[in-house]
C-alpha cells in the first residue's frame, strides 16, 4: 500500500503559515503560565522539568517510513523507587499534582514549541508512541500522511474514552479533508471540552493481545521493533 494521498491547497500552504503564528503568539502570550508550572514542576516533581519521548511524525514520501521526533511535555511522575531501586508502577509515581497538570491537558503546552519546529501541527492526528505505531496496519498508518497535532477530531469526540478502533476511525476521516473550518471547529471544541479523565488505556500492542488478534510471537517481534526505532533514533540513526 503507497502511503501518500492528496493534499487540498489549505493543508499545503496555509495551515503551517498558521502553526507558526498560533504557536509564536500562544508562547509569548502565556510564557509566564510556563514560568510557573516550571517551578511548580521543579518543586513537588524534580528535575528534569521537561519529559521528552520518542513519537512517530509524518511519513517520509522517500523512505516510507514515519519521522521519529521527540515530543516534550512538562513532567507529571515522581522518580519514586522501590526498596531494591526499581521505578514505581506509573499509577504510583502520579500524584495528586501530575494528575492535575494531565486533566487539564497543561503538561502538553510544551509542544507549541514542536509546532513551531514543524514536527507538529496545531490540529492533527495526536502522536502515538512507536510501540503503538508498530502494531498499526498500512491503513492505520495513513495518519501519519498528516502531521500530528496538539489536539484533533479523535480527541474531541472522545479522547480516552473511544477505543483504539473508534480513534483510528476519527483520525482517518480527519484526512480525508483538512479544511481551515474544520479545524477552526475543532480547536473550539477542544477548548470547551471537559478533560478529567487520565489516560489508563492499554497500549495498542497490548489490547490487540488482551483480545486475541496478534500471536505472542507477534508480539514480542513487534515490542522489540519498536525498541530498535526508538535506539536508531537516539543515537541519531
């Protein structure tokens, strides 16, 4: 399957025009909002401030592959340690601090600068991990033929609350036509959605597993996959 499609005149020439403008004016506008979750963050988390991890981008028309970019957020878990200085379970290391930067979406401000790097855009299909990447179908992958974004259509008519099925689906239907009012629609929503929720969702990998669709074997190939893009693209591979 040729992952590439066509592109509508607004998608090409004017929504990275506004990526630019929407994120320049955001970041100067509220720097001191980012000055403040900073020393918060350093405060009741430590440091590092920033969390930065491995995402999928666009496809590279010359190489079929996605761009591994590193996507920055604000730190939401402690570096708690067990008594034989193992990490925590996540659930154990997000307080009551992390889950308030999560359900009001602040530890994702950061990537305003990612859209202004051109790695994101204002509105797209929201960046996966890799390890969830590798288990995508060709078809799936047909949303990452658009750059991915802070929010999107998957987000606003669902988020963590649709399956990874319905997620898909929203996100394919996105590309089918990116219009200027189309996103204008979709940045409104998100503004005025509700967001309490945290995130506790399987991996892909790991639901298509819990419900029988992949093999062990598939699996493990595919974790291990995903390990390989993420190393390749750490030592700059």
């Amino acid at each position: 399957m040729q992952l590439q499609r066509k592109k509508g005149f607004y998608e090409k020439y004017i929504k990275r025009i506004l990526d630019i403008f929407c994120s320049v004016c955001t970041i100067i506008l509220f720097f001191w909002l980012y000055v403040i979750i900073a020393v918060l963050v350093r405060i009741k988390l430590g440091s590092p401030v920033l969390f930065k991890q491995p995402r999928p981008g666009m496809i590279d028309l010359k190489t079929g592959k996605e761009k591994i970019f590193d996507m920055y957020k604000f730190r939401t878990m402690s570096d708690a340690r067990d008594a034989n200085g193992n990490l925590l379970p996540d659930e154990e290391r997000l307080g009551e601090f992390g889950k308030k930067l999560r359900a009001t979406s602040l530890d994702e401000i950061p990537e305003l600068f990612n859209i202004l790097k051109g790695d994101m855009s204002v509105i797209g299909p929201r960046p996966q991990l890799v390890r969830d990447m590798v288990f995508m179908t060709d078809q799936q992958r047909m949303r990452h033929t658009a750059k991915p974004g802070l929010s999107g259509l998957a987000q606003v008519m669902g988020r963590n609350a649709i399956s990874w099925d319905d997620k898909f689906k929203w996100d394919l239907q996105y590309i089918k036509n990116i219009t200027f009012f189309g996103d204008v629609k979709i940045i409104r929503s998100s503004i005025t959605e509700s967001s309490e929720e945290i995130d506790l969702t399987l991996d892909y990998g790991d639901d298509l597993f819990k419900k029988g669709k992949i093999s062990q074997v598939q699996y493990n190939k595919l974790q291990t996959f995903a390990k390989e893009i993420i190393y390749n693209h750490q030592i700059g591979k």
